[in-house]
C-alpha cells in the first residue's frame, strides 16, 4: 500500500511539472474558456474520452501532460516532445524560421547521438537529413507519423491501463452529494 500511494504522488508532482511548463513551451494566446479549464483535473467523464480514440488525448492539455508525465515515468518522453516539436513546425510561416526550427529539430531528435533521440530507420534520418537543407512544412512527416503510430500502439494502451489514468476515471465522493439535490 505505501509503496503504491508513493507512485501516484510522483505522477501528481510530475504532472503538475508539466502542465505549469506546457503554457510558456506551447506559447498559446488562446483565450477560449475550455483551454483554460483544461488545466483542472478533468471529471472521470472528460478522463474517460481519452481511451476513445488518442488524438481526444493529445488534444486535451491536461491529458496530454497526464500522457507526457506518464512518458517521462516510462523513460520514453522524447517520442511526445518530438511529435509536439512537429506539431509547432508545420505552423510556422517565416522561411527563415522554418530552416532554423527544422535544424533544431534535427539536432535534438533525429541526428545520431542526439539528445533526444528517437527511435526511427536510417533511410528516414537520411531523408529528414537531405530535406532540411531546404526545409518545408512536410521534411518531418515521415518520422511524426512512425512516432505517433509508435506512441499509439504502445505507449497509449499501457497509459490507459496506468494506476493513475484509472484514478482519474474514479468517480469521487463529490459526485454522491450532488446527486442527493
């Protein structure tokens, strides 16, 4: 029992990591209500949308530093920074941008030895390689979609099997009160 509580704190501190650092590395001006509540625990039916389809996951900010938090417990977060890195170089618009950010990119994710590292064949690191030279808003398309589909099929399945995505899906003490009015 202990040792079990222990890891959901970990999670609930990692977690809170990620969602205070995830508004100043996303830089978003958004200013819809739902971007901002996505920052409170989600009720167990908003947690539970998740393990309908992935993208309902990486879409929701809390559910995505849930997933990130989850990744970095599993030694694997480069695979969900890289997919974000992505995400943020396809809506560039500067030319001058696009080549600095996909040199970035290179250096951190894909060249050998790179920081981050991650797990792709050498013919598409030789492709991204050539590509950024001249960068364009698809030099990374082939490497996102191998991590997404990697992420997808391995990671997501045991983030939904997690002790603390199931907490998350608990239905609370909160919920009985409401229900006697």
């Amino acid at each position: 029992r202990p040792l079990r509580s222990s890891s959901i704190k970990d999670w609930k501190t990692r977690l809170s990591y990620f969602l205070q650092n995830s508004s100043s590395s996303t830089k978003m001006k958004s200013k819809k209500v739902g971007k901002q509540r996505a920052y409170f625990r989600p009720s167990p039916e908003e947690a539970q949308l998740w393990s309908e389809a992935f993208d309902e996951l990486l879409a929701n900010k809390y559910g995505l530093a849930a997933f990130r938090a989850f990744l970095k417990s599993e030694f694997c977060e480069e695979n969900i920074e890289f997919w974000l890195a992505c995400e943020d170089f396809k809506k560039t618009k500067s030319p001058q941008k696009l080549t600095s950010k996909a040199k970035k990119i290179y250096n951190d994710f894909i060249e050998t030895e790179a920081p981050k590292e991650i797990n792709i064949d050498f013919q598409t690191k030789n492709m991204i390689a050539q590509n950024i030279q001249e960068a364009t808003h698809t030099c990374f398309s082939a490497a996102q979609k191998r991590v997404y589909s990697l992420m997808e099929n391995n990671s997501y399945p045991r983030f939904l099997e997690s002790e603390f995505y199931q907490e998350l899906c608990k239905k609370t003490s909160i919920t009985r009160t409401a229900q006697a009015t």
